[in-house]
C-alpha cells in the first residue's frame, strides 16, 4: 500500500516508499539512512572500510584514504583484481550458474551468460589479449555495439591490468583519432559492425578511417557480429573468434594496486578537447559497488536492466561494474527504443520480468511523445524500482513515469552524478527517502555536497549556486590522463581543496537537492555532455567557415538541442545545401549526437569589446526569439537586428 500525500501544487507533491518496500530495504527509514550519513561524514575510514571488505582484497590497505588535495588515494597499498571481484567471486560460488546477462540483439536475437559462462569468456579474451602482447598498464580502445563482448572486453582488459578506453559506437572516426592520439592506446577492440535502427552501424571500416589518421595501432582485434564485409590488413587485423581457439578458458588473475588506473573515459569540458577522466580500481570498485547496492537495494532474485550504452560512465559504473560486482543478473540490449516500435523496451521488461529499469529522461520524453499506448499493452508488474539519470527530470515527466511505468507503485531513484565523480552522488535511497518529482533529494553516503555563492558562502535555502562536493569519495577521478594542471584547474580551482561540479542547483529546507543544469558551455543533449567549443571547432574546421558560436536551446525531447551560429568566409554565401553540409561535418567530425539542429548564417557575431562572443545574448535569443538582457558591453549593437534576421531567412 502506497502513502502518497498529494497535494495541488505539483512542487509539493511527495511520495513515501510503501511500507511494504521499505520494510524489506536495506536502508528502510530516514533515521538509518541519517546515522549511516553521519558515520560515513565523521569517520569515513569506518564506513568505507567496511564496505571494501565486502569486495576481495588479495592484499588488505594499510590506510583507507590519503588526501593530498586535489588528488586522493585510496584503500592504500591494497591490491585487488576487479575482474575477479566482478566474476570469479560469484563464478566460483553459489551464483556459478546465475545469469550475469540476459543479452537481447537489436534483430531479436537472444543469449543468457552465466557467470561461470561469463568467468570462462573473460578468462578467453584475458588470453587473447596476452597472446597479442597487450599488457599492464596499455592502454585499449574499445569501440563496440552493447554486445555482452564490450563487457567482456572491459573486464578483461581490467583483468590482465591495461586501461580500457571506450569509445561510444556512435562517435565518428575523427572522435577515435582523438582519444587515441590522447590516450597512446595502440590496441583496438571493435566489432564488424552493431545493430541500430534496423541499420548496421559500420564500426570497423569508422576504425579504418581513423587509422589513416593514426597510424601507431599495432593489433585491431574485430569480433564478428553482424557479419558485413570488413577489411582486415594482415599481421595487424585479427578475428576475435579465431584468437579465441587458439588459447585456454582459464587465466590466473594477478594482483594490482588499489590505484592502479583502470579506464579512462572522455567526457566534454568548455574548452578544447574532450578530457580523458581517469579512474583507478579499489575506490572506483568500492564506491561503485557500495551505490549500486543501496540506490537500488539490489536482491539475489532481482532482474536490473540500464538502458545506458556501456560507452558513458552509466554503462562503466551501473553495467559492467556495479552490478556485477553485486553479482545481479541484468539485461543488455543492442539497439534503439523504437525497434521495431516504441514496445520494444515494454516487451523486454515483459518478457524478462525486469524488476528494476534505469534510463534517462531524454527517453522518458520521447516515451510521453509516442503516446501512453505502448507501455500500457505490456504487463510491466514485474517492476518494483525506478531510475533515472543523465538530466535533470521534469516534474511531468516524472510524474508519467511513476504512473506510466511504475504502475504508481515503483520508487523512483534520480541519481545526480558525473563522469567524473564515478559513481552515484546524490539520490534517495528507495526503502526511506520521501520522493518529489524533480530533485535528486539528498547526499549518498560519504558525499559531502553543498551549495555555495561566488565568495565560498554556503547559500541558504532555496538560494542558488555552485553544486560542490567538499570531501573525497571513493570512486572520484585521480586526474584528467596526462594533465594534472587542467584537472586541478576545471574541478578544483573556484574554492579551495572543494570540488566544482560545473552544475547549478539550489537546497531546500529539507535538504533536498535541485539540480538547475551545467554554469558552463557546456551542453546536455539527451543526457549527454557536449562541449560547445567543440562544435564551434568542427563548424571552423569547415573551408567555408570563418567563425561560429554554438548555444543550446530548450528541446522537448532532447533536454537541450544545439543551435549554430556561423559567420561565413567572403568567399562563400548561404545556401540550404550549405546548410546540410555543416550539419554533416559536425556529425562526420564528432558524431550525429552533436548536429546542430539549425544553422543560421550570420554577418556578424554579438562580442564584446575585447573581442569575447557574447553567448549569452544568443541563448536568450534562440529560446526566446528575442534579447532584452544587459547589451552595455556589447562592440556593435547593429549585429543584432542582422542576427534576428538570420533565424527567418
Ligand atoms: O549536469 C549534470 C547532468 O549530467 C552531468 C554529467 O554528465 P555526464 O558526465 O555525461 O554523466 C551523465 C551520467 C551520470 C551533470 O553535471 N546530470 C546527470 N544526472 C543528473 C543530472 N542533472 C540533473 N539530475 C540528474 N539526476
């Protein structure tokens, strides 16, 4: 039985977990959930301590945490393989033969893992990778469709000790040139091609591509998956399935340092290229472990599904490693929502009995949009939990969720946290935290967030400011890879020994958390973070360009969409087909994720005298048609009559 108070004003409406919910959590009443915060505030080594230990350590720490701001250690001195505490401790146990992924292709195609299964593909691949001379602390470049065999490829990467990198199947060739000139990786592991939208995605000939680019690649190790005609250049170019006979299904793990780097993985800033945000193994593992099992209060007979990709942190944190570290049985899906129709996610919970689904609000939208009688063919009573993630989710959107989806009786889990802070930041927790559409309500154990004003003063409630969070956690980036001084400068720069998030939010009286979205240029598309600079980059690297500016604008689906302001060469003159082609360039040099919705050509842009682009007048522009902010600064006020102008013709 639900306890829901609601009342008329849609901000008040607050949701208890029913009795019978919380009854059965881990965490099943504020009170709990309070003393554990306390502990995990005033004695972190305590709390962490006791949550590491539930992990296998083939060598225990002497010290938790070393705090050396802005860079952290911790679990000191312990070592441990991740692929271990991820597998063979379940392998090896009663969940020998519990399915570790219940694996459904786009084209309908079906396989269950277990973990024993699962122990023996990792063990295969470990050997591989060994044969084809990757070792410790390599890095790998993984560029894969959600096939069981990115997972697998992850884990073993992690388990032979090399850094995966993975890069999200639907970047372009110029993205992989990026990460591989950034990263050094000289291994690629991709796939023939993966399912999208009833298409192949063609992921080896994009990798083609990008080694004429670069040229330092020594083995590319291509798993057959929908069997489209690839090119393989010899001595370099290798099947997965004939390198996976040539060795045994088992591999002795070694032990690696607690910090011992594990991935990196990129993620948008506000300027220049994507950072390589680098995580290491014993926090990363501890704090991913610990979340996962409170946030969704994981049970043995559970059947978790995150619709996440495995190339964005949700993927690393809350599909390979956080579930599987709690040894869940999950389902990974390949392809698009809307395969064949916008059921398909409905029949995969049905058919599945998926107890716990964790998607974005990008999707959620696009669910509302394609009308109430999709979910409502399907019989989704299998479900008891609720996430989402990515964005902040709209109280409407919410709302048709939790009755929608979740049948009005499902918590709903909205996890804040970043690509960066590695694992969940800031959630309720579902046997106890009173819910209210739009908030991300409190501190997940051992974060300390808060919100402060320009001067270091933490605002009072309801004020708004800078999301901090002013202790270290366990799952926290170590560095950006191979730039300390940018690290120290994006997190670690505004306040002294806190780190900046990069988003705004406001507190209210009872503590919850209400996340605004990013202070800085950077975007929100569907959940994703998308640098403004760097699609004005793409758009200048054009020959017909001469400068642009990118803003975002409200979108009903997308959360943001990208709008692009483009000053073009003397040289060249607007045209529709211009038009397509810029859009073009910016989806061949990143990926279609960043194609600009509109471009407008422009005479000129709106700057300031010293010649900065002001950005804020064209966002205001392009969400309200029209600029009445401050324009004292600005060098020629003639530029903006051209600009309205430039968005009708
Ligand atoms: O702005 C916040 C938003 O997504 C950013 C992090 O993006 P990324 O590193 O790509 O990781 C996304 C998945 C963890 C944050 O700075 N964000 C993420 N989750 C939420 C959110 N905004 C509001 N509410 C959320 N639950």
């Amino acid at each position: 039985m639900s306890k829901n108070i609601e009342s008329h004003q849609i901000e008040d409406r607050v949701f208890l977990p029913a009795d019978e919910f919380s009854r059965k959590a881990r965490i099943s009443s504020l009170a709990q959930y309070k003393k554990l915060y306390k502990e995990s505030m005033e004695k972190p080594g305590v709390f962490w301590g006791r949550e590491a230990k539930e992990l296998l350590w083939h060598k225990p720490w002497s010290k938790v945490l070393e705090w050396k701001a802005p860079f952290a250690k911790w679990f000191v001195g312990g070592k441990l393989n991740v692929a271990e505490n991820c597998v063979d401790r379940h392998a090896c146990g009663e969940r020998a033969n519990k399915a570790a992924i219940i694996f459904e292709g786009e084209p309908g195609d079906k396989r269950v893992i277990t973990y024993a299964q699962l122990r023996r593909d990792v063990c295969r691949f470990a050997n591989v990778l060994v044969n084809n001379g990757i070792k410790s602390g390599d890095r790998v470049l993984i560029y894969m469709p959600m096939i069981p065999e990115a997972a697998i490829a992850m884990l073993a990467c992690a388990r032979i000790g090399a850094v995966h990198s993975v890069v999200f199947g639907g970047f372009s060739a110029d993205s992989i040139v990026d990460r591989l000139e950034d990263s050094g990786a000289t291994t690629i592991i991709t796939a023939d091609g993966g399912w999208r939208r009833g298409k192949i995605i063609p992921l080896k000939e994009n990798v083609d591509s990008a080694m004429e680019k670069f040229t330092h690649i020594r083995k590319v190790i291509v798993y057959q998956r929908c069997g489209n005609p690839v090119i393989m250049a010899p001595g370099r170019d290798v099947w997965w399935h004939e390198e996976s006979v040539k060795v045994s299904s088992t591999h002795k793990a070694k032990y690696f340092d607690s910090e011992h780097p594990l991935f990196i993985l990129y993620t948008s800033g506000s300027t220049g290229k994507p950072k390589g945000i680098l995580h290491t193994s014993g926090g990363y593992l501890t704090g991913t472990y610990t979340s996962f099992k409170y946030v969704f209060d994981i049970r043995e007979e559970d059947v978790y599904w995150c619709t996440a990709d495995v190339g964005w942190i949700t993927g690393h944190s809350y599909i390979v490693y956080g579930p599987l570290a709690n040894g869940a049985t999950q389902v990974m899906y390949e392809g698009a929502p809307n395969q064949p129709d916008f059921g398909r996610f409905w029949k995969i919970i049905e058919e599945n009995g998926v107890s716990i689904f964790y998607t974005a609000p990008t999707a959620i939208r696009a669910f509302i949009k394609a009308g109430d009688h999709f979910p409502a063919n399907y019989d989704l009573s299998s479900l008891r939990l609720l996430g989402s993630v990515g964005e902040p989710i709209n109280p409407e959107a919410w709302m048709w969720y939790h009755q929608k989806i979740g049948g009005g009786r499902c918590p709903i889990v909205d996890t804040w946290w970043q690509t960066e802070t590695g694992s969940i930041m800031i959630t309720p927790l579902p046997g106890c935290t009173p819910l209210k559409p739009g908030t991300a309500t409190l501190p997940f154990f051992g974060v300390d967030a808060a919100i402060l004003d320009e001067t270091g003063r933490e605002c009072k409630a309801n004020e708004g400011g800078k999301l901090v969070i002013r202790k270290p956690w366990p799952a926290m980036t170590r560095t950006i890879y191979g730039d300390k001084a940018r690290y120290k400068k994006t997190y670690w720069s505004d306040y002294e020994g806190i780190y900046t998030a990069g988003d705004g939010a406001r507190c209210d009286k009872a503590g919850n958390f209400w996340i605004v979205g990013r202070i800085d240029d950077v975007l929100n598309v569907s959940g994703h973070r998308l640098g403004t600079a760097e699609v004005e980059s793409s758009l200048v690297s054009h020959p017909a360009v001469a400068e642009s500016a990118v803003v975002g604008r409200p979108d009903e689906i997308k959360g943001q969409g990208v709008v692009a302001f483009v000053t073009l060469k003397e040289s060249h003159s607007p045209s529709e087909a211009l038009r397509k082609e810029l859009r073009d360039h910016v989806g061949k040099s990143i990926g279609a994720i960043a194609k600009p919705d509109a471009v407008y050509f422009a005479p000129a842009l709106p700057k300031t005298r010293s010649g900065k682009i002001m950005r804020r007048l064209l966002k205001e522009l392009v969400s309200t048609g029209d600029i009445s902010g401050n324009i004292t600064t600005l060098d020629d006020i003639t530029v903006l009559a051209n600009l309205k102008a430039s968005m009708t013709s």
